[in-house]
C-alpha cells in the first residue's frame, strides 16, 4: 500500500498566506502584512479605532444654533475643529 500526500503532486493548491499581526499599544491599532512583506506595506484591520470620538463634540453641539453654534466652533482648537469635521462625514 502507497500512501500519499494528496497535495503532493497536485499544482492547482495556491501556497498558504501567513499573516503578522502587530497592535500598537498606545493607540490599540492591529495592522497585519505578509510574512516577508516589508513593515510599510502593512494595512489597519481595526479602522474603528482610528475614527475620531464624537460624543465630546456631539454632547456639547446637539442644542447650538445659530450664534451658540458659531461661538462654540470658535472656542475650539484647530485639531478639535478638524476632529469635528470628521464627525460629520
């Protein structure tokens, strides 16, 4: 009796990826390359983390209108404003 590995011949098997998978722990990203593929070709698998957080700017916002709302955007920092744009798209 001959037994055999079934793959072992067989040119149609595509070769397994294998993965690396790094998390930042100052801001919780997991990114994941190809094993042998350089560090900059990696890519975010958990984009959720990167979103920006709303609910500071959305607590404070949610009633302004008109000179409220224009006197609130005021008092922000340039990085709060562009942190509030994103919110919104």
């Amino acid at each position: 009796m001959n037994l055999q590995n079934k793959h072992e011949d067989d040119s149609n098997v595509k070769a397994i990826e294998r993965w690396i998978y790094e998390r930042n722990p100052d801001t919780n990203e997991i990114f994941r390359r190809k094993s042998g593929e350089p560090h900059s070709s990696r890519e975010c698998i958990n984009p959720e983390v990167r979103a920006p957080k709303c609910s500071e700017f959305i607590n404070k916002a949610l009633n302004l209108s008109g000179q409220e709302w224009v006197d609130f955007v005021d008092s922000l920092s340039h990085k709060q404003k562009i942190q509030l744009s994103l919110c919104w798209d």
